[in-house]
C-alpha cells in the first residue's frame, strides 16, 4: 500500500529544502501540481485529506468524471489541464479547469479566445514550449515562441501568465529548464511549470513555480 501522507510530507519538504538553497529562495515557494491521471480513487482520497489542492490532468473527460462532484465538496480546490487539449473540448475545460497549461499551437488560441468570457472558470493560461523540437510532441518551437506569446497576449487578449515544457526524456533536463526560463524573461512572464517526478528537483534550481509530480506522489499509476 502506498503511503501517500508520507510521500506528501517528504515531497513538500524537499521543495522548501531545495528552494531555500537556490537562487530563486526569495522568490515565492513552487506549487505542488498532484498529477492524478489513472490514478485510483482512494489516492486521490488521501491526497485531499493530506491537504493537496492542486491537481493536473491530461484528459478532459477523465478529469470531468473525477472531479465534477469532487469540486462539489472542495471549494478551494485548483484543477489544471497538463495534457493536450482538443479543439472540440475547449468548451468544457473552459468550465471545468481553474488553468490551462497546454496552449501549443494557433489554432487551439483561436479557439480559446472565442470562447473565453467573464463566466468562464479558466483564469489564467500557460505556453507549451517544445524545448527540444520532438515531432512527437504538443508545443511551440522555442524559436517561434516570442512571436506566438506575443500574439496570444496582445492579438487575442489571452491571460497568459506562464509556460510549461516536457524535456526530452534522453537529455539533460537542466539545459530544457534554463531555455524556457530565459523565454519567460524575456516576455514578462512570472510563472514557469516545469518538473516532474524524475527531475523535479533540477526544475527547482531553475526558478520552477510549480513542479507537476505523479509517481512520486501516488505511486505507479494503472495502465
């Protein structure tokens, strides 16, 4: 059996450790992002009783069966899409996610800026950068990421407050972090989600606000 209290105490004590240590401690602490995707639901359980709010997701329709009546009974509850998002699903996670964090291509901003209004639950929105250019996967090229920043916040009026990557699982993650922070910078932008289970801590060194850490967390997930 897993034991998620101490998995969370241990997690959350390792952020402000290395936190502390970095050149970002005044900066404020990173969220914890609890990735609960597959995972059973007595350990989403226990996460909430440790006293987790935040938590990632990467499919709309699982997310919508997981927490629809969850949100009922956790008002201070944060849900954040972490996977890719469909055209023909923006309506709904408009509604259902307090932030977005997969904005990758025109079309998907397009669509988010059509449908975003003053009832809308979604807040605050996030860039995937693609640091290192893998076809395989969602994100912006880092070399057009300026211009498609730019014109997501000032063509499309989009809040965008941050940007998210995945390095590349066979490269040092260091370099993918660093690349991303510099492009925040550059663009005025404060919040960088970036980290996961296996190099979470790295992400910390590099000014991640929020790490997005699954395994480590909730243990193997089901296939």
């Amino acid at each position: 059996m897993v034991n998620i209290q101490k998995n969370y105490e241990l997690i959350l004590s390792k952020i402000n450790e290395i936190h502390k240590a970095s050149i970002f401690s005044k900066h404020k602490l990173p969220k914890l992002v609890a990735v609960s995707k597959k995972q059973e639901d007595y350990k989403i359980e226990n996460a909430l009783a440790c006293g987790q709010k935040i938590f990632g997701e990467n499919r709309v329709q699982e997310a919508i069966n997981r927490w629809q009546k969850r949100i009922e009974n956790n008002i201070d509850l944060e849900l954040r899409l972490i996977g890719p998002l469909q055209t023909n699903k923006v309506k709904q996670s408009l509604n259902l996610f307090d932030v977005i964090e997969t904005i990758d291509r025109e079309k998907i901003a397009k669509e988010i800026a059509k449908n975003l209004n003053l009832k809308t639950k979604t807040k605050s929105f996030y860039i995937q950068v693609n640091t290192g250019n893998e076809p395989q996967k969602s994100g912006i090229n880092p070399l057009e990421a300026d211009t498609f920043i730019q014109y997501c916040i000032n063509d499309l009026n989009l809040p965008i407050v941050g940007l998210m990557c995945i390095p590349p699982i066979n490269e040092e993650p260091s370099m993918h972090f660093l690349l991303l922070q510099k492009i925040a910078n550059r663009n005025n932008l404060l919040e960088l989600s970036m980290g996961m289970s296996s190099d979470y801590e790295d992400a910390i060194k590099f000014g991640a606000t929020s790490v997005r850490i699954g395994s480590h967390l909730f243990g193997k997930r089901q296939v």
